[in-house]
C-alpha cells in the first residue's frame, strides 16, 4: 500500500505515518520542515519530502513529479492551523486570519489533490482531515469564525470533488480527529495523537463506495453538516 500525507512532521500527521507504517505501507511524508522523530522513520523506510507547503502548488507538483511512476492507495490531507478568533474581542473581522486559514484548510487539500490525483489508483481513498468545528449544526459554542468556515468550505469541497471523481472509483471521506493533545490545542484534549490515530485508521479502513463522502467523528459516529 501506497500513502502519501500533508503535515507529517508532528502532530496527527506524525501519528498517522507510524500507523500507516505499522501497516507495512510505504509512506510518502510530505512536510515544509522535518523533525526528529518524522527523521528516524526513514530508518524503516519512510521518504520525507521537505519544503511542501499546501498553500504553494509548485511545491506539490515538485514531489509529483519526483514520484513519477508511482501510484497511490491513500491520500491524506492533514495539514492545518487553528487562529484564535471571536468576534466578541474584535471590533472588525480579522479577514487576513480568516484568509490564511482558507488558504491552508480549505484550498491546501484541494491543491494536494490536484497534485497527486494522477497518482491515484481506481478506488484509491482520500482522507480529507477536517473538524466538528466545520460542523454548523454542531456549532454551539461560536467563536473560530475563520477556522470554522475553512473547515466547512473543505467539507462541501470534498462533497464536489467525491461528485466529480466517482467515475474515477476515488473515495472521500472527511474525518474529524477528536480534540487531540497537539501543538494546536495547546496540548489539550481527550486524545492523544496516538490514539486518534489508530481511531482514524479504523474509520479508514470502513471507507468505501457506499460510505464515500460521510463526515465522521473519530469513535464512527456519522456528524451532522
Ligand atoms: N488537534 C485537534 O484537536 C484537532 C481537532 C480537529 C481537527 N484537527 C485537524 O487535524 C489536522 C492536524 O492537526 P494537529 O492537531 O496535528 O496540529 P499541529 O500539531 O499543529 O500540526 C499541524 C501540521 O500542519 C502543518 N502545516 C500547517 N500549515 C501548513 C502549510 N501551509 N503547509 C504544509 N503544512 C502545514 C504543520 O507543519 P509545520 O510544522 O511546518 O507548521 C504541522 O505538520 C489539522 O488539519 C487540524 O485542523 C485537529
């Protein structure tokens, strides 16, 4: 098995690739800067990719490139950032926060796609990571304004491209990784990277045809848009 993933550095993506490694798979880590710990992967054969950045398509297109010939089973777009914002505390919108976070959540995992779609084998997955908070159903609390509506344009966007590719055999699914104790949550959460990771691995492996394009919560509940 094949797998390619954004923001393989730390966090999720980190604990993403060594579940995907412990699967036996062969791991494409994309990131803009390694780590120590993403570096000792490649003693068991994971090939890190550096100055990949979601919101520069030639960077991408560079590692398409480089992976000529190689076709992909899974295709994973973690890459992501959290600003903190309420309206409350602002007397205007910060539309250059709220931009950013467009830019990197919302358009960063079409540009992967676009990148890497002639990768991609007939009924290959893509794993779109999103959050609850791209829930407006769900969205009880406010605040995260431009988070939430990067993660709800992902959302929809998915929904488009699972539309479009069906021919294809491409699966999506947008999986919401818990509130997971990472450098964006300030370490906070119910899960650790860990077990998020192996949560989402199984939510993975239920994706399919007939599931392609669900919202799923970590645990295998269906979340509402
Ligand atoms: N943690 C949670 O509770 C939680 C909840 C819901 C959803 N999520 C989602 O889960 C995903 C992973 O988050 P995390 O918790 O693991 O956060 P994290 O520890 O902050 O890691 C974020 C990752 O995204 C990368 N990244 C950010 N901007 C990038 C860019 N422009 N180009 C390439 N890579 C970029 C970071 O790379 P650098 O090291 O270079 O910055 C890092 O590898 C995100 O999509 C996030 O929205 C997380």
């Amino acid at each position: 098995m094949n797998v390619i993933i954004t923001g393989a550095n730390r966090g999720i993506g980190l604990e993403l690739t060594k579940r995907f490694c412990e699967q036996k798979a062969s791991v494409f880590a994309l990131c803009r800067h390694s780590s120590s710990e993403l570096n000792h992967l490649k003693s068991i054969g994971v090939k890190v990719f550096e100055g990949v950045d979601v919101t520069k398509s030639e960077t991408l297109k560079q590692v398409s490139k480089e992976l000529s010939g190689v076709e992909l089973d899974v295709l994973v777009c973690n890459a992501g950032i959290l600003k903190d914002e309420s309206m409350k505390t602002m007397d205007s919108i910060d539309a250059d926060s709220c931009l950013e976070q467009f830019n990197v959540n919302a358009l960063g995992p079409l540009r992967t796609f676009a990148a890497f779609r002639p990768h991609l084998k007939k009924a290959a997955k893509v794993m779109m990571i999103t959050s609850r908070m791209g829930s407006i159903t769900d969205n009880s609390s406010g605040g995260h304004v431009g988070y939430r509506m990067s993660k709800c344009a992902l959302n929809i966007a998915t929904i488009s491209l699972k539309h479009e590719f069906q021919s294809d055999g491409f699966v999506f699914g947008l999986f919401h990784p818990g509130w997971v104790q990472t450098e964006m949550t300030g370490k906070t959460g119910h899960l650790t990277p860990e077990e998020s990771s192996r949560l989402l691995i199984k939510r993975l492996s239920e994706l399919n045809a007939q599931t392609s394009g669900s919202f799923w919560h970590p645990e295998g509940e269906i979340l509402p848009w």
